[in-house]
C-alpha cells in the first residue's frame, strides 16, 4: 500500500494452509509409486513363469517316457520338485 506521495505505508498479504493438499499429493506419490512397483512384479513374474511352464511340460513328457531308468526317474523327479518349489515361491 502507498500513500498520496506513492511512499509505502504497508503491505497486504494471504496466508493459506495447504497442509492438506501437501499430504494429498504425498500420499497420491505414494500410491503411484507402489501401483508401479506392482505392476513391475506382476511383469517379473510373468516372465519368469512361461519358461518355467515350458519346462514342467517336458519333464511331464519325459516322465511318460517308457525306456526311463530308475536313475533317470530318480533324477527326473528332483528336478519337478525343484521346479514345483521355485513355481510356487
């Protein structure tokens, strides 16, 4: 503010407390951030999960296989627990 002779007598100000928005804008960072995360971890194990059906498939197939040994079958058998373990993590 100014006077007649435009020399300042004062000043006019707003004060807003914004708190909430500053928390609102927080927690929406927050959120986006773990819904990306998420999404991050859905594609991972995706990824990781068609290989892994590829090959629970063939040891299925070579499970059927009649010329088997008992050591091959012994084997084969480690390897789908294995595979089980690791698929249900």
């Amino acid at each position: 503010m100014r006077d007649e002779s435009d020399a300042p007598t004062g000043v006019v100000g707003v004060a807003l407390d914004i708190t909430d928005q500053k928390r609102a804008e927080a927690l929406l960072r927050t959120t986006e951030r773990m819904a990306a995360m998420g999404r991050l971890a859905a594609t991972i194990a995706h990824e990781i999960n068609n290989p892994l059906e590829s090959v629970t498939n063939v040891l299925y197939l070579l499970s059927r296989h009649p010329g088997l040994d008992t050591t091959a079958q012994a084997y084969l058998g480690i390897a789908e627990a294995e595979l089980n373990a690791s698929a249900t993590s």
